[in-house]
C-alpha cells in the first residue's frame, strides 16, 4: 500500500513520462530495500545471501539481461514517442513481474501447474498486448467466427447468406484487416496504441461478407463470451477484442492448469512446452488453436491418469465426460487431422490389456519396412486415371490443378517421394516455427538462438529424474510415437491436397505449431534409465526458458 501510494504520488507531481518512470522505480527500490532491512536484519540478509548464492547469482544476471534488453529497445526510439512510452509502461509492468514470479519459485516448492499458471498469465498478456489482435496468423477469419457465435448468444441474425452483422467501428477494424502489420513499423505500432483511447464510435450494425465454415464450433465459445461483453459494455474495438482474447488466454490458463495437474509422469515437459513462444503466441489469439493445443494435452494427460493412477469412481466418471466432450470437439477441428488424439483413450486403454514380446515387436518392423519398401517400388497404380482437382490458394493464384487423394491413388510412388523430400528439405522450418522462432505472421524472425536453446532445454526437461519411478513400457512408446509420425503425416497429406500445387516438390504451407498437440507424446517416449537428471536445477530450467519466450516478443521492440 505505501509503494502503491508513493508511486501516484510522485506520478501526480512530476510532468515529465521519463522522470516519472525513474522517480517510481527509486521510490519502489529504496522502500523495499529499507522494508527489507527492517523486517529481516542485515546479518540475516548477508546470511541468506551466503547459503544461497547460486540463486542471487542467478537474478543478477537476469536482471541484467533484462536492463540490457530495455536498452537495445529504446536505443532508436525517442523515449517521449508513443512507442517509447509503452515499451518503458510495459517493461516497468512484465520485467518486476517476472522477475518476482522467479525469485519465488526459487524460493518455493510451488507445484508446477501453478508455476505453468504464473507464467502463463504474465506472458500470455504480455503477448497479448504487444501483438494485437490480426497479428496471428488467420485471426482475422477467426475474429469473424467468434463474432458470429457472439451474435448468436446475442439473438442477431442476418437475412443475408455469407453475411455478419457487426458494429460499424468494427466493420471499419475487418475492412482494414485488423491491427495485421502493427508489429512491423513504428507508426503501425502507434497507430494501435492510440487505438485504445478511442470512443466506441458508431454502434449500429452493417453486413461484412464471411465465408466461413464450422463457425459455431465449441471452440469459439469462451473467446465469444468475452466478445459479447465487451459489446454489451460499450467498450470501443481495442479493448472489445482484447477482451475476446483475454477470455481465451483464461481457457488455455484453466484446461493447462488441471491437465498439468493430472498428468502422472512428464509435468515440467508439459510445462515447458506449454510456455514455448509459439504456444503462448496462440494461447493469447481469438484461433481455434488456443482450444486444440490445451484440450489435446488434457485429453492425453487425463487419460494417463486413469490409466496409471488410482482414482475414485465419482471423480474417474467426471474425467472421463470431459475427456469424451474434448475429443468429440477436437476431432471435428482442422478436417479431422487430429482424430488419433481423440482416440487415444482408446488406444491406451487397448494397451493395457496387449502385451508384446521382443520378437513380435521385431516383426512389426519389418512388416512396416517391407511396407514402405512395397510402396515406394510399385507401379501398378501409376496408368490408372485419375479425376484432378484445382486450387487458388484463396484466389493468390489462378486456378491450378493440385494433389488429390485420386492422384496419390494412382501414384502411389509420388506419395512417398512427395513425404520425403519436404522432410528434406522443411525439417529445420518445422522446429522453428514449432518453437516460435516466428512471429506474428511468420515474417518476424527472432533470433535463431532462442530457438536452439530452448528445444535443448524442453529435451533437458523431457529426461528422467531420479525421484521418478514411472518410465513408459516400450509399447506406450511405440503407440506413442506412431500416434505422433501418423498425425504428422495426415497433417502434411492435408495440406498437399488443399494447399500444393501439382508441380510443387513439396508440400506447402506446414508450420511447426501444428504439431504442438501431439508433442507431449513425443515427449514422454524420451525419458529412458541409461540417462538420469537431478531435479534440483528444473526451476532454473523453467526460468530460462519462461525468460527466452518474454525475450522472443520484445524483439519486436529491439526492432522498432
């Protein structure tokens, strides 16, 4: 309260934005450091300095990455522009508070679903903020889905077919693509920033056209809610989808926080890759991939659960209805790609009554090599005809004939060679925007390094640890990962039927954070009893890793 107090103080008495945010932060480091004293001591204070210097040493330098980081920022930017005002206003609000959220997970045993609720709420907004709404890729078609089911809650219907009725300020917001490039250019920037101090203009409703198909999912829902709020409260277009946005970061926060907690085995793997830059870049978005990601790990985490953990029959029966409503949902998203997610309770619970001895599993190889060893030498198929199919890549191209499911029959040998050399030729592209070495729009490139730590680090966390007693039998492993390469490749088969031209060696258009559902179970097949991890250093795994996804943003910053 005295903090609190003093800073409004000197807000009030001091004109100038800089001096302001300088008389701040004296006033907050000279109170707390004279709180500090009085409450503890100073013998105690240089005594716990001593027994924990690995974690003083450890704050210090991120406290000094972070200094250096707000001074890369602001080195070409005026400190009284728009824009150096909100970066001085952000990183006055994220760096203490991350920094705080650090300092007390070193401190405490905070279990880690709460460490995963911490961070991800200081991040997620922190994106949120910094990459308004447009900047994720497709968010505009799914700002115009959400707006639908909004209307829906809100008994507004149009008379005309491919049509939304919105308010007119927001007509103007789709009209101009959103806030798309505001991460680009300063001005874009600012032109957003100055956004928020808008009235809420003109309320009355005008039709924008919409294409859109499965518009009504469940997954638009909660974002929906908040849509409606913010029309209901009058609130301008900014703030209207911000609103939208934070009620979706809450659904990815919530869904994260319980299935976190109920997984038996692979908790930090999950809590790292929860906190990825790429999976807070579209946990903060109005993207129906907020729903996939999160429900696609609480499916899996509630199903090894019950299938490894003990559980009362009221509690087992609740679980398993939330499981059978998420897989209903996710299985009806992005064309079915994810359908052996929603199977997996299944598999699992097939698992636990199979049982595969060494030479079977030997045979399974070695039928699946002869397989594709088949496959890849036929030409019986290649003189059959074919219906071909024509593509415009939302009218980008002309009208071009594309792979088809008819072609793939009748060239089999295409198929694999097709599988083969996008491997070749995107596998680094696929772990980059996994990670989220792209942003926004996937033309905003952070730098590489962040990427190459951060999957070292997610592996690191993946490893056993000597308190754990669970490692997977080698057939979880194997249905585990076959779950994974097979959802991989009807992802990509996906894509080559509705986004490949036919002369294209390649299949266009995968990113990386399509596989985000599936990594937790590539994940768990990693820990193995050859290679054995000591736990003690997985809060400051945690804290480097939540430290690389708040840098990954403010890049955009440093570029500016």
């Amino acid at each position: 309260l005295i903090l609190l107090v003093s800073s409004i103080v000197v807000c009030l008495k001091v004109n100038t934005i800089i001096l302001k945010v300088w008389l701040i932060i004296i006033t907050i480091y000279i109170l707390g450091f004279v709180g500090y004293i009085y409450h503890f001591g100073v013998s105690n204070i240089f005594q716990n300095i001593r027994d924990n210097k690995i974690k003083y040493i450890f704050l210090l330098i991120v406290t000094l990455f972070l200094l250096r980081t707000l001074k890369f920022e602001l080195a070409d930017v005026k400190k009284l522009s728009t824009t150096g005002k909100a970066i001085i206003s952000f990183n006055l609000v994220f760096f203490p508070a991350i920094l705080i959220a650090i300092s007390r997970l070193l401190r405490k045993d905070y279990s880690l679903e709460k460490v995963f609720v911490i961070f991800g709420s200081i991040l997620g907004i922190m994106f949120m903020l910094i990459l308004p709404t447009g900047t994720v890729p497709d968010e505009v078609y799914h700002a115009k889905a959400t707006y639908t089911v909004s209307n829906m809650l809100m008994g507004i219907h149009s008379n005309e077919e491919s049509e939304i009725l919105v308010r007119e300020n927001d007509a103007i917001f789709f009209n101009n693509d959103a806030y798309r490039k505001a991460y680009l250019t300063r001005d874009d920037f600012e032109y957003y920033i100055h956004s928020y101090a808008e009235s809420a203009g003109k309320t009355n409703l005008v039709g924008i056209r919409f294409y859109g198909k499965n518009v009504y999912s469940p997954a638009y829902f909660v974002p929906a809610i908040g849509l409606t709020f913010g029309r209901i409260l009058g609130l301008n277009t900014a703030f209207t989808f911000l609103l939208a946005r934070l009620f979706n970061l809450l659904l990815y926060i919530g869904i994260g926080y319980f299935a976190i907690k109920l997984l038996p085995f692979g908790k930090k793997a999950a809590v790292g890759l929860s906190l990825m830059p790429m999976a807070i870049h579209q946990a903060m978005s109005l993207s129906y991939d907020v729903f996939v990601n999160i429900t696609a790990l609480f499916i899996i985490a509630a199903t090894l659960h019950l299938a490894f953990q003990e559980e009362e029959r009221k509690r087992f029966i609740i679980l398993g209805i939330f499981i059978a409503l998420f897989a209903l949902i996710l299985f009806n998203i992005k064309s079915h790609a994810y359908f052996l997610v929603s199977f997996f309770p299944l598999l699992v619970l097939a698992l636990k009554k199979i049982s595969l001895s060494v030479q079977q599993i030997s045979i399974l190889k070695k039928i699946i090599f002869v397989g594709f060893f088949a496959l890849y030498f036929t030409h019986f198929f290649q003189n059959l005809p074919y219906k071909p199919t024509y593509i415009t890549l939302s009218g980008s191209i002309p009208k071009t004939e594309s792979y088809s499911v008819s072609y793939f029959i009748t060239h089999p040998t295409s198929l694999f060679r097709l599988f083969l050399s996008t491997f070749r030729v995107m596998w680094k592209w696929y772990i980059v925007s996994f990670i989220g070495g792209y942003l926004g729009w996937l033309d905003f490139m952070v730098p590489s390094w962040t990427t190459s730590i951060y999957l070292f680090l997610l592996i690191l966390l993946s490893l056993k640890r000597a308190e754990e007693d669970i490692i997977l039998q080698r057939k979880y492993k194997i249905s585990f990962m076959g779950v994974s390469v097979l959802t991989v490749l009807f992802i990509i088969f996906g894509m080559a039927i509705s986004w490949t031209v036919l002369t294209s060696p390649i299949v266009e258009g995968v990113q990386g954070r399509y596989f985000i559902p599936i990594a937790p179970l590539v994940l768990m097949c990693i820990p193995s009893n050859y290679i054995v991890v000591d736990q003690k250093y997985d809060k400051y795994i945690i804290s480097v890793m939540a430290i690389i996804t708040l840098y990954t943003v403010q890049c955009i910053f440093i570029a500016f």
